[in-house]
C-alpha cells in the first residue's frame, strides 16, 4: 500500500469525545481530494499495525489544512489512541484519499437543492460536501438534517451556526435531538429522530423534489428510512448517495458457514489461518497478524482484493462486487470460505 507522513499542526476537540486532526499539507506536492472522500490512517500500536479510513471534515480549496475527525469508539483500540496520545507535532503515516461518496459538480450541476442527512459522526463528510458548495458553487441551497442525542454531541455545531451566518439563504439546518435539554431551546431543534417526512413536506414547499440530490450517512435505519420515502415519492435512485461505515450482515447468510482453514499466499509465503464462524478472511488473516492491505472494509476501497486460487467463497453483506475485480478475484472483507480447499494469493 503507496503510504507517506504527514505532520499533525493541531488537534482541535469538538465534543467531549471527538477531535479534529489538522494535517499539514506537503509543500510541494498538494494531496489532492474530494469532498466527502476519507483519508486512511496507519498506525502501529503494542507492535500491530491498524489501519483506519477516516472522513475528510475540511474541504478542498476551503480549508487550508487537511483534517480528519475521529469519535472515541468505547473499545476501539485506534480512536482511543488518536485521541489519548495524538498531539500537534506528530508524524502520521496516511494512505492517499479514497472514497466515492462526494459531490461532483460536473455530474450533477442541475440539481440545485443539495439534502445532507446525517446522525453523530456521519456529520464528518457532510460537513466537508457542505463548505465545499457553499463556498465553491454558489446557486445551489444546502439542507443540512442532523440528528444527535443533545447540544452536547452536535459534532461541528459552532461551524454549523458560522456557516449559517456567512450563508443565510443558501444553508438551513434541521436539528433532531432524541434527549433535548434546556440549552437545546432553540427553532431549529426538534425532538426525537430524524423523520424524513417532516423535512421533505418543507422541501416539497421550496423545490420540486426532482431538483434535489441526497447525500446519506449514518446508521443503516437512517439511510433506509430515507431511501425508502424518497423512492416512494419518484426520487430518483442516481440521486441518493449513501456512505456506510460498516457492512450489514444477515444473520440468516452465515447458516453455510463454518469454521474452516484457508491458505493465504503472500510475498511468496504460505500461511495457513483459521477463519472461525462470523469472521471474514480479512479479520482471521489481521489477527494471525498478516499485515494485509485494506482500508474501507466495507467493499468500496478494494484494497483488500486477493486472486482466488481454489475453493469456495461466499460474500456477505456485498450486494454487489466492484466491477473492477476480475473473475477469479475476492474481497477479503467480505469474503467466507464455504469449502476446506479454499487458497487466496493477495496483492503487495
């Protein structure tokens, strides 16, 4: 995996349990990237190497620095270390930005009204999509909907209400708190979930909805709620952009799945690894400490690719596998073996 340093110049809280990393951009080389793509992390902790993709929060052309935003994940061994021992100064090894849930305006210039759904940290590329249209192509409106448990979790709220102020007309938000306090007395907030209906039945009063593109992240109920009432009122399925953070996993998909050894080749080695019931040939090749590539884990990066020598494999939680796989290559994120003969050759 192509990999190079960056230097940390801040690290800014957000909330008690969130922090931006401000990256310093290399001085000759600018690292290129689009709104809403992620930049991926690398780290060695305890003599293991993590690797982890984390959104964009700054936008091209708007920010200065490149910055990432990372929530503490209860467990989690990297969010817990960026934020505990992470200070301005240190080195990062990144990979270069990926990711293809971004605005593109030479797509999609018609649309004119741009919806931003969101709940917690599914803020972090919003966030970025929305600096970036406000900023670099005025004549579009921005809706921003936000859901979070109080004031207290709103990730970016002092920027939000910034951007407000500096976009009056182009940017209006909708907060939905599910435990509103006092100081979430204000117009804008509105108790309980996201509820996609009382936010289209005001865009229904501003646009004609066909002139609207939807930008989706959050928990799996989140992005199906929407998806689900935007289809049904003809919103156009190339106008909804979804960003998931984690693959969904049916349960009743494993039912073919045991535990068996799989051969995984590497740098010419052979390494037999035991994927147990429930993992993917990713996660058993990580914890017999392959160091493998690998970003998303969710099917979109491909970093993770590997040539099916032999055997079976099942993808799970992949509707569809990228068309730029071949025939005869797998993800090893969401790749299962199904037979004992099952032996993969990755990519270096």
């Amino acid at each position: 995996m192509l990999s190079f340093t960056l230097q940390v110049v801040e690290i800014r809280p957000e909330t008690p349990d969130t922090v931006t990393i401000c990256l310093k951009q290399p001085g000759l080389k600018k690292i290129k990237y689009l709104p809403g793509q992620y930049l991926t992390l690398i780290f060695r902790i305890n003599g293991r190497k993590y690797i982890r993709p984390y959104s964009f929060s700054s936008a091209p052309g708007v920010d200065a620095h490149l910055e990432v935003t990372v929530k503490r994940v209860p467990g989690g061994i990297v969010s817990n270390h960026i934020i505990d021992f992470v200070k301005a100064g240190d080195q990062l090894e990144v990979a270069p930005p990926l990711g293809d849930f971004v605005f593109d305006a030479t797509k999609i210039d018609s649309k004119k009204h741009i919806i931003l759904w969101g709940a917690g940290s599914g803020i972090t590329p919003l966030i970025s999509i929305a600096k970036y249209i406000l900023y670099q192509h005025t004549g579009h409106k921005v809706r921003l909907v936000y859901g979070n448990r109080s004031a207290e979790t709103v990730i970016f709220k002092d920027r939000i209400t910034e951007l407000e102020q500096l976009f009056p007309e182009d940017l209006k938000t909708w907060h939905f708190h599910t435990q509103p306090q006092i100081a979430d007395n204000n117009p804008a907030v509105i108790e309980g979930r996201i509820s996609p209906d009382k936010v289209l039945s005001v865009l229904k009063e501003e646009t004609d909805l066909q002139n609207t593109l939807h930008f989706i992240c959050g928990p799996t109920g989140l992005k199906e709620s929407v998806k689900q009432k935007l289809q049904q009122l003809s919103v156009s399925s190339e106008a909804i952009y979804t960003e998931d953070f984690e693959i969904v996993k049916n349960p009743a998909d494993f039912e073919d799945i045991v535990t068996r050894f799989v051969e995984v080749i590497k740098e010419g080695q052979t390494h037999k690894v035991e994927v147990t019931k429930g993992k993917s040939m990713l996660e058993a090749g990580l914890d017999a400490l392959l160091e493998l590539d690998y970003s998303c884990q969710t099917g979109s990066c491909t970093l993770c690719k590997a040539k099916v020598l032999s055997g079976g494999i099942k993808n799970i939680g992949l509707d569809v596998l990228p068309d730029s796989l071949n025939p005869d290559e797998c993800l090893l994120c969401c790749g299962y073996p199904l037979t004992d003969d099952v032996q993969v050759s990755v990519y270096y």
